[in-house]
C-alpha cells in the first residue's frame, strides 16, 4: 500500500475531503467510519471478498494487447479488461466489497445511485446474490437513456426509483439516496458507487478497486519484464476505476497517470462535465473537493454524452492529485469520446462504454514513442450505450 496518497484519520488527502454531513446523516457516517476498517483488515473478510471476486466477479480481468492500435498511435497499448468483469464493470469489486461490509454490521436493506446504471446493475446483482432488499435511484433523463441496465436491476429484483428533480442525473439520484439513508439508519446501507462522498467512502472504495492496479503490477511483468508502465489512463467522472488502476502507482513517479474528464459540448461551454478543468473548491454530498459551481457558490448542472461522468465534483483523491501534479487531467469531447469508440470497435473488436471511450480519445492528445508502453483502463463495456452510438451515425 503506498504511504505519501492515502487519506489521513479524517479522510483528507491534503486540503480534500472530510466528511462535511449534517447532523442526521452523522450517526450513519460514524458508524461506518469506526468498524469499517477493522472488517476489511480482517482474514475473514479478505479470504471471502478474495473468493467472490475470483470465482463470482471473474477476476483477474485481463491486460490485452491491442496490436492494430498500438500501430496506429507508434506505442505499446495494452487494455486492462474491466468490461469482461461479471456484470460488465468495474464497479462489481467495489459492491462486492460493500455487501460484504454490510453484511458484517448486520444491514438487511441496500440502496445506491447510479448514472449509468453500471454500479446499479452491479448493486442489484450482490443484493440478489446476498438476498438482500436492494433499492436504487437513478436520474429519470439517465433512466431514458440506460433503459437496458434498469431493466437489469428490475429482473434482478431491485426497485428502481426515479429522481426527477434538477438536472434527472446522477447528482440528483446521489442527493435522493441521501435522503433515504437519513430516512433509514438502522436497517441501511448505502453502497456508494465511487470514490467521493463522506469519509470513510473515498477511501473505501479505493481500497476495493485497488485490485485492478493490484493485478496489472504482475501482469506487465508477465508481458513487459517490468511492472511499471510509462503511461496509465482512465476516464474520471467520480473516479472509482481512475482511482482503482492508479492506486498502487502512485508513489511510483516514473508512471505517468493520465485522468480523462468529460469535455461534453467544450470546456469553453456550458455543457461541460470536465471538473478538474473548470471547476473551484467547495462541497459535494459530504466531501470538499472540486466542483463546479457559478460565482453564487451554487452547483451548476454538467452535460456529457456519457450518463456515467456526468457528476459535478470529482473525487477528493483526484482533486488532490491534479492539485499536487502527480497526475494529469485532460479531456475529451462527446464527439472525440465516440470517435475512439468506433476505432477501438473497429480496429480491435471490441466495443467500449462511453465512459472508457473518453480514456481512449486521450490517445491521440499524448506524444507517445515507439518504446512507450500505455495501460488504457476499459472501465466497461459498451452494451448499454448502443443506441447513443446507433444515434451517432458514424
């Protein structure tokens, strides 16, 4: 585990996060906050989630060699796999990862957001395996738009509740499952799907997607004779698989990580989603970090393609890493993110989620030589977005 990036006691990573809740969401918070680490460290815990993760999830996912891109852009790309996950995600790990904690304070009833409906699906899915009541929020323009991944929660016996207020996106779903943990406290988890919210949920989560960069550090020996690749890149909305695939890099300097935001419309619009580009220091759902927000102080809606990175804050790890230049964030258009889909569907077979479409456009933005070798993060698969591509026209 690196030492210099993990979060202190409080949850800071620098001048970002804490747990900035009021006081009916305290109890909740603190009650997390003082087993949670206990459970996870435990032998117990880590010999189950190790199992599920293997033999339910399908992990390891793969490090592939994509050898028609690597010719196009003169560098070694490889793809880590997280779309060949169980339920087609990343965001498995993570809510198996939670269940589990669940399960151990004694919870009966599960709620979560989802944008996407990746980490919906993936809450649905544990939930039913661990027969556990499961109710998750979802942005009724999301809804619209993922309708295949709603319908997947539904079979899988969740009840799908649309938030109808604001922008009907993932900050407003993020807002409606707050409501109903204050609502709720004996009986319900909330399985945040990302690396933001109150401490201890940044660091919780990263520690559950840490596996992903966990498994590329013997992969790559296996295939590269070195564990470190010059180049690591993945989207960023909240920053869950960003922050997975990064984790055990950080404190290796000579590894470039490379964070790809959703420039929507252009960073010069209104309909933007690129935080870390646009974005000032305030509060979100409980952490401080960096969000956009009008001179009011006021949260202004964001707009991406991609229903998954279309949140207005960013998690506090990555706030503090563009903050201290460790990483880099850059980001890609609506028209760029699906211009790399189609030529990763197209030169490799394999179609991306929207969201990893954004972490591929970063290809073309970066001066890669022959010798360099890059890890793109496929954070998922592309299944869900088919009709936006069917809407492109490409």
């Amino acid at each position: 585990m690196n030492k210099t990036f993990i979060s202190d006691s409080k949850g800071y990573y620098g001048q970002y996060g804490g747990a900035y809740i009021p006081e009916m969401l305290r109890e909740n918070v603190e009650s997390l906050r003082a087993v949670y680490y206990d459970i996870i460290e435990s032998e117990e815990f880590k010999k189950e989630f190790s199992m599920l993760l293997t033999d339910y999830a399908g992990r390891p996912s793969p490090l592939f060699f994509a050898g028609r891109l690597s010719n196009k852009y003169g560098a070694k790309i490889y793809l880590k796999r997280e779309d060949l996950n169980h339920t087609g995600s990343h965001k498995i790990n993570n809510t198996i990862g939670q269940i589990l904690l669940a399960k151990k304070m004694g919870k009966k009833r599960i709620i979560a957001e989802t944008g996407a409906g990746q980490h919906g699906a993936a809450t649905a899915t544990v939930c039913a395996l661990m027969g556990m009541e499961c109710v998750v929020y979802m942005g009724e323009l999301d809804m619209a738009r993922q309708e295949p991944n709603v319908k997947r929660m539904e079979m899988l016996g969740a009840s799908v509740v649309p938030a109808t207020c604001g922008n009907k996106t993932l900050k407003d779903a993020t807002n409606e499952a707050l409501r109903d943990w204050i609502c709720n406290p004996e009986n319900t988890f909330y399985i945040i799907g990302s690396v933001v919210g109150p401490h201890p949920y940044p660091d919780l989560v990263t520690k559950f997607q840490s596996v992903i960069s966990e498994e590329l550090l013997s992969q790559l020996m296996a295939k590269e004779g070195t564990e470190d690749p010059d180049y690591i890149i993945a989207c960023v909305g909240g920053g869950s698989n960003a922050a997975g695939i990064f984790y055990k890099y950080i404190d290796r300097k000579k590894v470039k990580l490379i964070g790809v935001e959703a420039a929507g419309k252009g960073v010069e619009t209104d309909e933007t989603a690129a935080t870390i580009t646009v974005g000032e220091t305030g509060i979100i759902h409980g952490s401080k970090t960096l969000l956009m927000q009008n001179e009011d102080g006021q949260i202004t809606e964001p707009y991406s393609i991609s229903a998954g990175l279309d949140y207005p804050g960013v998690g506090p790890l990555h706030a503090w890493l563009a903050g201290t230049g460790r990483a880099s964030y850059l980001n890609a258009t609506d028209n760029e993110a699906l211009d790399a889909a189609y030529e990763l569907t197209r030169l490799e077979g394999i179609i991306p989620a929207l969201e990893s479409a954004h972490a591929l456009a970063a290809l073309g933005k970066l001066k890669l030589k022959p010798a360099d070798i890059v890890v793109v993060n496929i954070s998922g698969r592309g299944d869900k977005d088919m009709q936006a591509y069917a809407n492109a026209n490409r």
